[in-house]
C-alpha cells in the first residue's frame, strides 16, 4: 500500500482517531512510511461515524486515513497484546494521540517501551501534553483554538467569538508531530537510540500566534479581531470591487508605488498619511476608503489583470469549489483520488510536499476497513516467528 518516498521501509504503529494523530501518520504515509492503524474493536477510529457519508462510510475518514492498513485490537485482551507487542518489535514509529497517562494505564507508556523497545519513536500528540497542570485534561480543535488565543485575534471588531475555519488546532499538531517524528528518525540514524516526542495542542496555537506575540510582547497592548487586514502591513486586506471582493497585498513601499501606478494615482503614493508602511498603517481606515473608491469601478477579475502585470501581489477570494477547480492547484497535483471499493471514486487534497528524488501519484490507496488487513498482517507476525531453513 505505501508509496515511494523517503520514509519507505519505516513501519508507523498508528493508534491515532479523529483529526490531530491521523493527520500526522497520513503525512507520514505520504512521505513512505508503512501505517498500521490499531483500532479498538468496538466501531474503531471515531471519524469512522463523522459525516459526509458516501454509502454509509465517512468521506472524512476515508480522507485522513488513505493508504493505512487495518488491525482491530483489545489491549485489555492478552492474545490481541501479544499481537501489539509483536507489532512494536517490528516497528520504528508508535503514534497516538490519547490524554497523558492513558498509556501507562495500558501498560505501554514511554517508559516501559523505550526499556523494551531502545530504537522504537515514541509520538504523542495530545490536548495539553505529557506535562503541566493541564495535562489529564482532554480537548478538542475548540478547545484549544479558545485557550491558544488564536480565537481572540479571529473575526471583526465586536463580534462575537468565532473559530478559524478549519481545525488548525489539530492540524498544526500533526504537522508538528509529523516534523518531530522526522527529527526523531534522523536522530536515531545518527545514534540507534529512539525517543519521545511530545506535542501538545495548546502548545502549538501558542506557537503560531507569531506577530500577535510580536505587538503584545513590544507593545504591552492585548491584540484583537481586525477582520482580513494585516496589522502592521498596509495595503493588506480584502477591498470591494465592483462584483466582490479582491486580496491586495502590497507589503513594502516599491510595492505600495506600483499599485498606485497601476491604479492610475501615482500622487497617492506621496500623501504624506501614506509615505511609509507605518504611516499607512497609521491611516488604515482612511486608505482603505480611498483605494475601494477606485476598485468598485471595475470587477475582481479586471483589477486582478491589471495588477498581475503590474507584479502587485493580489488574489480573489474562492470559495472551496473555486479554490479546487484552479488550474494552479490542479497543476500542482493538490486534488488527488481514491478508489474505494464500495463508494468508488473519492478525491480529496494531495500532498503539498514536493521531493524531487521521488514520484507524487495522482492517487492513493484507500482508506482501510476496520480490521481489513487482520489475516495479512497476522500472517507476516507469523512468517517471522518461523525459523529460516
């Protein structure tokens, strides 16, 4: 099932659900990496009941999980631990995202597995991680997107609390989990030893908070909700033009000089509100009123001619069809697919990491059923235990 890349050979036991873990060991299997899904025998992985369905099975499962491979264990149960344990010794990465302690409680926390297991990874991406006060609590995207601050500093001025719209709060720990996991290797390559990572969700929002923490730790002021602007670069939002909205995003003086030109108001660009970056930002409500004064004159996809010759970075704001069908994003091989056995043809987003050493497919292997590779998996444990004649 797996797929060329520079994790081929490396075998990830996955005891992943939902968002945050799954996401990790799908960037891991798109990179190479062989994924044993373990999951609890009663209904499995939750996502596996999260909507949309397609004939009764969840697109969104299917979408997180591609190319993985299936085994249902009961590690209450001493055949199925047998089976686990035989797993981990085979194994170079174990991933979950359990709350801290659920492991130990198992039986097969850090410590216990580094004893047994010196080169095996051990990832853990969990709500608060395996430290602080905070630790036993579990969360969700939410959860973690109220407490991280990102919420605060998302929607307009006044409005009311509003979450960023997809789950950044699980899908930056994958990423940093998969990015610990991938350090962790190299490591091990250099010294045999394998380690823990340990990745928590609020940790996480904290860390892309980036020029919030900038203003709040020079400045002392709290930030707020600004809508679509940027709060120390100007022009740099979204302006009206005559049949929507455009992006704008000229981030230095040069920048802020051609679209003046381009706009055929070259004076602007010497008002003295409007000289400098800080000054525009400074004036920002007023800039705004005088550049939507000349955008509602022509369309979105007018302007954006216009402002594409001049080298003036902008873009239109797509919905998710628009941002699909765009023929960059389709050149760039970002919509892939599947082929289910029963749903049949699934497409959903590709790899956005691109490796010159190896292929990127135009489709992937489907999302496991719970338990599908049970006989195949159980087969190659068994083929190992045989003596070699």
């Amino acid at each position: 099932m797996s797929v060329a890349g520079p994790l081929s050979g490396v075998t990830v036991i996955d005891m992943t659900r939902v968002l945050a873990g799954p996401y990790c060991t799908m960037v891991l299997a798109d990179l190479g990496a062989r994924v044993i899904k373990v999951e609890n025998r009663a209904g499995g992985d939750d996502a596996r009941q999260f909507g949309p369905f397609l004939k009764g099975k969840s697109a969104y499962f299917m979408s997180l999980n591609r190319g993985k491979e299936s085994i249902a264990l009961d590690l209450k149960n001493a055949e199925d631990r047998a089976v686990f344990e035989e797993l981990l010794s085979h194994a170079d990465v174990l991933v979950e995202n359990y709350r801290g302690g659920t492991m130990e409680k198992l039986g097969y926390g850090w410590e216990v597995l580094h004893k047994k297991h010196p080169r095996l990874i051990y990832a853990s991406a969990s709500g608060f991680g395996h430290s602080g006060p905070y630790s036993h609590r579990p969360a969700y995207d939410m959860v973690v997107q109220g407490m991280g601050g990102i919420m605060s500093l998302t929607g307009h001025p006044g409005s009311p609390p509003t979450r960023v719209g997809t789950s950044v709060g699980d899908i930056t720990a994958g990423l940093f989990t998969t990015i610990g996991v991938n350090a962790a290797l190299l490591h091990r390559e250099k010294t045999g030893e394998g380690q823990k990572v340990d990745v928590a969700m609020l940790d996480c929002q904290i860390a892309i908070l980036e020029n919030a923490i900038a203003r709040y730790m020079a400045t002392g002021q709290i930030p707020g909700p600004i809508g679509a602007r940027h709060p120390s670069i100007t022009p740099f939002e979204a302006y009206q033009c005559a049949d929507g909205h455009i992006v704008i995003a000229a981030g230095n003086d040069a920048l802020w000089q051609r679209l003046c030109e381009a706009l055929e108001v070259p004076a602007l660009a010497k008002d003295p509100r409007f000289l400098t970056n800080p000054q525009r930002t400074e004036h920002v409500g007023e800039l705004k009123a005088v550049l939507e004064a000349l955008l509602v004159e022509q369309s979105v996809a007018e302007w954006l001619e216009v402002l594409e010759v001049a080298g003036v970075p902008c873009g239109p704001i797509n919905n998710v069809e628009q941002a699909l069908t765009d023929p960059h994003v389709l050149s760039r091989n970002m919509v892939v697919s599947m082929t289910d056995p029963e749903v049949g043809e699934l497409r959903m987003a590709g790899n956005p990491i691109k490796l010159s050493a190896f292929p990127d497919p135009t489709t992937r292997a489907p999302a496991p059923a719970l338990d599908g590779d049970r006989a195949k998996i159980l087969a190659e444990l068994s083929a190992r235990k045989e003596p070699v004649s």
